[in-house]
C-alpha cells in the first residue's frame, strides 16, 4: 500500500511536468455548406489531433525542449466561423472561415491541417514583444509549415520573391535557406525573439546581414536581389 502511493506520488509529480494542453474545436458555421463540410470531412476529433500534433511539431522546430522555454498556453480554441478570408489567430484562438472551407478544390484534410500547423506557429512563436517584422512572424509559421510537408504548390520556387520580409512563402524559404547554414537557425531567432527584436540577430547567428543573407540566397537561384 505504502509503494502504491509512492508510485502514485511519482506519476502526479510526472504529469504536472507535462501537463497537457487542453484543445476545444466549436463549430459555429453548421448552417453553411462549409460547416457541414467540415463536420463531415474533418470533424472535432481530428481537428484537436491536429492541434495536438502541431504542438509537438512545433516544439521540436523551435527545440524547445522544456516548459521553460515555451510559452505557457494552457488551452488553445478552434473556430469555424462563416466569415472571408481563411484563418485568423487572437489570443490563443484560433479562427478557420467556414467558406474557405467550403470553397477549396484540393485534399481538404492536408490543407487545412497546413493551415492549422499555420496558426499554432503563431499561438507558440515569440514575436519580439510586437517588435519583431509582420512579414518575418508569417514567415516563420509558413517555414514550420513547410518542414511539416504541408506546402501548397502555389507557392513560390526557392529564390523567388522581391525582399527578405516579403511574408508567408517567400519569407519561409528564405528562412529554409538560412537554416541550411547553420542547422537550428529558426529555433535560434526565435528564442532570441522573446524579448525583443533587432535585424542584427542574423549577423548573431549567421555571421551576416540579413540584406547580405537575401542577396546570397538570390544569388544560389540564379535571381538578382
């Protein structure tokens, strides 16, 4: 009796280490075409496996290896709501349109997991205390996005794009090239970036400026910056 309890002391001392995330999925568009849709092809179950998944997937891209250092997200929403555009997320929310839903052509299920793995980047990313360039936070959601192989092929090619902090597809594989310099890159800045943000973390971290960076990465390509 007295071993059980010991073990049992063990294993709750255990769990408040890693305690676990709680994920709810509210479907609020069930009168549209694109709530039905999801329901039918999705469904709540599945999309909390996503969240969950994206989570650890997240942690490993960022390496973060204990709850030091990430951010302290106890419970992470899920909305589809019948609005434009495709998701949004706000404090530890996340918004999915039901019409974007609705309206995609391709394998449903791979590209809206993306767009999950997507918003959970910006749930989990430190941004600089706000500091940090819009184009560089999407970016960097878009390149854990593509490492988890959820890559729509309307993006850009490698060494496409006008500027470094462009956003979204263009930003991530420029980030992609700079992790191939130097392994661990992305996790890096953003650790970097929980305090604040500054262009010099390239020349940190790299040995370079980032409008060096950018002109190296045209270059391999064959683009002219």
């Amino acid at each position: 009796m007295k071993m059980h309890f010991i073990g049992l002391l063990i294993f709750l001392t255990a769990m408040q280490g890693t305690k676990a995330v709680d994920y709810t999925v509210t479907n609020k568009a069930l009168s549209t075409p694109g709530g039905v849709r999801f329901r039918d092809q999705i469904g709540e179950a599945s999309a909390r496996q996503t969240l969950d998944s994206a989570t650890q997937f997240i942690w490993r891209i960022f390496q973060q290896n204990t709850a030091a250092d990430r951010k302290n997200v106890e419970k992470v929403s899920l909305f589809i709501d019948d609005m434009d555009g495709v998701a949004y997320t706000s404090n530890n929310e996340i918004h999915l349109s039901a019409r974007y839903v609705n309206s995609y052509g391709g394998d449903l299920k791979r590209e809206i997991s993306g767009v999950l793995y997507h918003e959970m980047v910006h749930v989990r990313q430190w941004n600089g205390n706000g500091g940090a360039p819009g184009g560089l936070i999407e970016g960097i959601a878009d390149y854990v996005r593509l490492k988890a192989d959820y890559a729509p092929s309307h993006w850009v090619k490698p060494g496409q794009g006008n500027k470094w902090d462009h956003g979204y597809d263009v930003t991530a594989r420029f980030l992609d090239y700079c992790n191939s310099l130097k392994n661990g890159f992305v996790a890096e800045l953003n650790k970097k970036m929980r305090t604040g943000y500054s262009d010099q973390f390239f020349v940190q971290i790299l040995g370079k400026s980032v409008d060096q960076l950018w002109t190296d990465y045209k270059a391999k390509y064959g683009n002219i910056a």
